[in-house]
C-alpha cells in the first residue's frame, strides 16, 4: 500500500493510551504512520518502543512565537513526510494542523474529542478560537464528532456543514485488555477514585469538596485522585500543586500521582467518580465501565451517553458538590451485590455500543475512500 499517514496529537499521552490501536492498526494495514506530537523523554520513548514514529514538534499555547513556532514544526514535518492523510486530535491539532494542511493540499480527518466551554466561554481565547475554526473546518475533508451534542453546535454555529460530519462512539474500548480484575488490596472501607487531568474542567473541586463533606459521618471513606497536573490549559482552569498539597494536608484526598497504566488503580476502587463539566466522550467512564465498575458523573454531554442514572451508575447535577455528595452517599448505601450488578451493567454498555473495533474500522473505512478518491 505504501501511503503516508500523519497522526498530529496535542500530547504523546494520548497515542500511548487511548489511540493506541488506532495507530497499530494503520500500521498493521500497511500504512506508514508518523506521530507529531509532544511530551516527555520518557513518554516519547514509550511510544516509540512501540514501534510508532514519532516527531517531537512541540506545542502552542497563548504567545503568538510559540505558535509561530509550532505551526513551522507542523509544515515542515508535514510535508517532510509526504502525507497523503492526515488525522487531528484535540483542539490546537484541529487548528493549526487544517491550517497547514489546507496549505499543503492535504485531505484530513479531525476528530473532536470534546469541546469543553468553546461555545459559550467569553474568554478571549475561546472566542478566538470559534473565529478560527469556522475558517479552518470548511475544506476538511471529514469531522468526526464524538456525541451528537458537540455535532449539532459546530452545525449550529457554522463551524462545519452537515454532509462533513460523522458521529463515532468516543475513542472506543479494547474490552479485552479493559477486563475486570479481581480487586487484591486489603484497604478497609470504600475507596472512590476519580481519574483525570487535575484541571477544574473535570469537576475536581466539586469532587474534593463532596469528600471533604462526606469524611466525617464516613470516616473509613477514602477519596483518591489518580491523574497528572497540566499545564496545557487556561490558567484559571489549573489545578496547582499546592492546592493538592492543601487537600492532603487536610486529609481530605490521596493523590496517587499519574500512572501508564490506570487498570490497577480502577481495580482497586469500589466506584470511579468523574463530575466533569462537559465531555466528548468519556475514556475515563469507559474504561471503568469496561473493568465492571459502577460510576458517578455529571448528567452533561459525553457523560450522560455512557451512565444512566440508577443502571451502571449515579448521575449528579453539573457543578454541584452538594448533589455529588448525595450521590456518593447512595452509592456506598449500595449491597454489594447491587454494586456488582450495576459494574455488570456497565461492562455489557461498553461491549455493546463502545468498543474500539467500531472507532478503528471507521476511521480505517474514511482513509480508505480518501486513499481512493480523484
């Protein structure tokens, strides 16, 4: 086959985890796959012993020679590789990558992994941000969008036309390597665990504040926060090291770090709780879903897709600590039995409507009629 596929992702993570198989498959198929990305030495090292090619080409964020920088990386990496497809993840990728594409006569693939508070932010970024993407998105060949919300505003707003777009189940689930495993730890009392980047978007202070509301009448509760700080936000949405300090301080919290690998960490949990704002669709929920694990989330986009409330879950009102607190309560209210049965809910969902093979095979389906059109 010999064609050139270039993958642009915002940070290597995310090739390393959730676009894992995506990649491998490209590969698998015959393709020649290189990934522009960012990250650690040690994370970039992980993906290349993977076996994938991987181009440090650094990020954008607010400063304009930043970006000036970045879009440069992009161009010469780009056309350096000859790409006959390219695929973009996550916001800067679908900017600036269509930007340079379009330049390149590239035809791309943009997935919109989820749009955060892009349609009603009055944060100057953000507002440029909606100018940019009604430029950039016309001429791309295909958009996936990962919820038909997130599909109908781009519509809404003019960002895409219709005939552009296509919905797919998120990222999608490996349901063999996200299998339940048998919890071994000995630790007493019921352990919640959310999991995600430490920025407010994700609903983390609601989710301290529930806890720190909760620790007195169950003091055998135990809150966890499993997930890596990130700078690659807006500073007012950072969650900084010293406030986790503060949380743990106050035994609130445990901060277990960020982990490769976050199977260990869900078998060990009793419930995944994940409060977020808005999501596209949620790999943290699917994969906690997958390993038979019941859930709390917010009754918003991306989350409401995968729980339904009282079935494989809980679900809690948006930015509200107060009702979370309910939730988790209910929760641990719960038999056992009753949380088994949630979990196996939950697992049926995702095998169901979110497995990887259903993301892998339409984007190997749109590469192909790309590969093959005039």
């Amino acid at each position: 086959m010999g064609k050139n596929i270039v993958i642009i992702e915002n940070h290597i993570i995310s090739t390393n985890t959730v676009r894992q198989k995506l990649t491998e498959e490209l590969i698998a198929q015959g393709y020649h796959v290189t990934v522009l990305s960012t990250g650690s030495e040690k994370e970039l090292a992980a993906a290349r012993r993977k076996g994938f090619k991987v181009i440090d080409v650094g990020t954008s964020n607010t400063k304009i020679l930043d970006v000036v920088r970045y879009v440069r990386n992009l161009y010469r990496e780009i056309k350096k590789a000859d790409a006959d497809i390219c695929l973009t993840f996550t916001i800067r990728p679908a900017i600036w990558g269509n930007i340079v594409t379009r330049l390149l006569g590239v035809p791309t693939i943009t997935n919109i992994t989820g749009i955060g508070p892009l349609a009603e932010s009055n944060s100057l970024i953000y507002k440029i941000a909606r100018t940019l993407y009604r430029l950039v998105l016309k001429k791309t060949a295909l958009v996936f969008f990962q919820n038909k919300d997130d599909l109908d505003v781009f519509i809404s707003k003019n960002f895409v036309k219709p005939e552009q777009t296509q919905v797919i189940p998120g990222s999608g689930v490996d349901y063999e390597y996200f299998k339940p495993i048998t919890r071994t730890g000995n630790e007493e009392g019921f352990v919640f665990l959310f999991i995600g980047r430490l920025i407010k978007d994700k609903g983390i202070l609601e989710y301290v504040e529930a806890a720190k509301s909760l620790k007195e009448n169950y003091p055998h509760m135990s809150c966890k926060i499993l997930g890596p700080y990130y700078s690659q936000n807006l500073k007012e949405n950072i969650i900084t090291e010293k406030q986790i300090l503060h949380w743990l301080d106050d035994g609130i919290v445990n901060h277990l770090g960020a982990a490769d690998d976050v199977r260990p960490f869900i078998a060990e949990a009793d419930c995944i709780v994940l409060p977020s704002y808005r999501e596209g669709m949620s790999n943290v929920l699917l994969e906690a879903g997958s390993m038979g694990k019941p859930c709390i989330a917010s009754d918003t986009t991306g989350c409401n897709d995968i729980i339904t409330d009282h079935y494989n879950g809980f679900l809690c009102k948006v930015k509200n600590a107060t009702d979370l607190a309910l939730k988790m309560q209910q929760m641990m209210n719960l038999s056992e039995e009753e949380r088994k049965q949630m979990g196996a809910h939950a697992r049926e969902r995702v095998i169901q409507k979110f497995a990887k093979k259903i993301v892998v095979d339409a984007y190997l389906d749109a590469i192909s009629k790309l590969i093959k059109a005039p």
